[in-house]
C-alpha cells in the first residue's frame, strides 16, 4: 500500500432507497470500528440503530425519519472499515440526496456526531410534510419530463423534476393529485412510470417549510472547509468552503439533485473509477448508464470490501506504470 499515492478515483455514498433490513450487520459484527460508529449513533440519537438497520421491519426502515439516520450510520460505518483497508483518499466525494451527509462527513465538513444530529432533524421535518409523492420516470429526457410536469400539474399543485439521475431515469415530485394525473398520462403514452415508496414530494417546492426550519438549524452547527472537495446535488459543482454547505443544506431538501450532472462533472476531471459506499448498488447502476466506461466498486458487506480494496489497488497501480 505504500508504493500507491494516486487518488484518481471518486466515492459515492447512497441516499433514501437503498436502505434494507440487514445493511451493516456483517459489517458490524467483524469490526470494532464499525460497530462503534452504531454505538455513537444511538448514543446520540433517540433510536435504536442497530436494531432497526439490522433486524427491524422493512416498513419501519421506510420510513424517512428512520431512513435517514440509518442509512447515514451504516455509509459511515462502511466507509470508516474501508478507510482502514485502503487509505488512500479518493479526489473527489459525492452524495445522493440523504447521502451527502454521509459525503460531509467524510471530507471533515461535519463531525459524525453533527451530521447524524441533522439527518435525525432533517427525516423528522421532511416526514411531517406528507403531502405529495414521487414518480420515476424512465426513458425520458429532461425536457420531456418538463412538459409532462407542465402538461399534469393541477391547479395550485407543484410537478417539478426532482432526481435527475441519469439518462434513462428523471424522478418527479409533487402533490397527490398531480402525481396521480401524471401517473395516468404516462400510461396513457406508453412511458414507464414507477411510483416511489416515499412520504412526501422530496425535492420540489412543497418541502419549504422543512427547509426553513431546518435553516435555523444548521446555523447552530459548525461546518468545516472540506478537505477532499464534495460536488453538491444542488449545482453539480466542487464545494470546499464550510460556510457555502451551511447554505447548500439549507437549499438542497427543495433542489433538484442533479446526480448526472455531477458524475459528468467528475469524468471531465478524468476521473471514470468510482467506489460506492453503502448499502445496494443503486448509484453504481446510474453511474454505469451515464458514464458506460466507467470502472465501479462497491463497498457494502465484508466481501465487497475486500474485493474493492484488493482491485482498486491493482487499477490505481496500473496507472502509475
């Protein structure tokens, strides 16, 4: 490991939606530092973590103000074992939505003990907002879904893109009604639309009084510069200074994500290696459909750490030769 400096590779950390019964519990039981991270989580918060992300029922799990904190435990708990594996530190670090928390934390924005206080807030306030719903959408392109949002949104509704995560998939997000009539619309034109088991229209203009109460919030907090730049779901841009991710928390529950944005934005670095950390392989999907030449690792259960950390070195070497 001595002989490897380069660090020509990103990591991803997964948002709501990939969380599953079961994430980080082999994890946990093989190493200390894993299970810490657990222990820390539910010190601080008022759940049990442990319990819910490796026991609980999946409906329970759904849930956003479960979701969140979970998912953010069991990323870092995954990410502390890899850092122990392969330390060196990638060039780039992103998040998916609920996810760049776990991306703040590991570029030093946010201790641990902070993000998992404000993911806790953040589920709780984005959970009370229940009016709404979201829609995948597959095989349109953004200026399609556009219109289909224009065409389906009732009177004094919201339909607006939500998740623009690659080019085959756009999720929209908006009350109950337009959700409804654009689910119809795109049965009646043949489009595949997939209704998202959420609580609410995340990302879209009916999550504001969320995001201003959760702006008193962070102001509380202290936000670090980053070490390691983190491209932001709200521009698709490299992020470094702590007091911009203050801000950027405060606008990303009602911005879009613009997930593709940000792969490509990362690829015109020169950067096409990307390392998933966290429960699924849902981003490690969407970075193949917008990058196809991309080399993808994923890191969520001991296998997959130590296949990740044994050929991302041999890749990282090889381009050193």
């Amino acid at each position: 490991m001595e002989r490897l400096t380069s660090n020509n590779y990103a990591l991803v950390f997964p948002g709501q939606g990939s969380q599953y019964v079961g994430m980080g519990l082999e994890i946990s039981k093989k190493f200390i530092s894993a299970d810490k991270v657990f222990e820390t989580a539910e010190q601080i918060t008022n759940l049990n973590i442990r319990n819910l992300s490796f026991f609980g029922l999946e409906e329970n799990l759904m849930e956003t103000s479960i979701a969140q904190p979970c998912l953010l435990t069991t990323n870092i708990a995954l990410y502390s074992v890899f850092q122990e594996h392969f330390p060196i530190k990638p060039k780039f670090i992103c998040g998916h939505s609920a996810g760049e928390y776990a991306a703040l934390v590991a570029a030093g924005v946010l201790s641990f003990a902070d993000a998992i206080r404000l993911i806790e807030v953040r589920g709780a306030l984005m959970s009370k907002t229940q009016e709404g719903g979201m829609l995948a959408l597959k095989g349109v392109t953004l200026k399609q879904a556009e219109e289909l949002c224009r065409e389906n949104v009732q009177p004094n509704g919201v339909l607006v893109p939500a998740n623009l995560n690659s080019p085959e998939q756009i999720v929209i997000s908006g009350d109950n009604a337009s959700i409804e009539e654009a689910l119809f619309y795109a049965f009646e034109n043949n489009l595949k639309a997939i209704p998202l088991a959420v609580s609410g229209a995340f990302h879209s203009p009916l999550m504001q009084e969320a995001a201003q109460q959760l702006a008193h919030i962070v102001r509380k907090f202290q936000f670090n510069n980053a070490t390691i730049p983190v491209i932001s779901n709200v521009t698709a841009e490299p992020v470094v200074k702590g007091y911009e991710w203050r801000q950027l928390s405060e606008q990303q529950i009602t911005s879009a994500v613009h997930w593709e944005a940000s792969i490509r934005y990362i690829q015109q670095q020169g950067i096409e290696i990307f390392v998933e950390v966290g429960p699924g392989q849902i981003l490690s999907k969407l970075i193949k459909k917008i990058v196809p030449s991309a080399l993808v690792f994923s890191v969520e259960d001991v296998k997959s750490l130590q296949k990740t950390s044994i050929e991302l070195q041999e890749v990282l070497e090889s381009q050193l030769v």
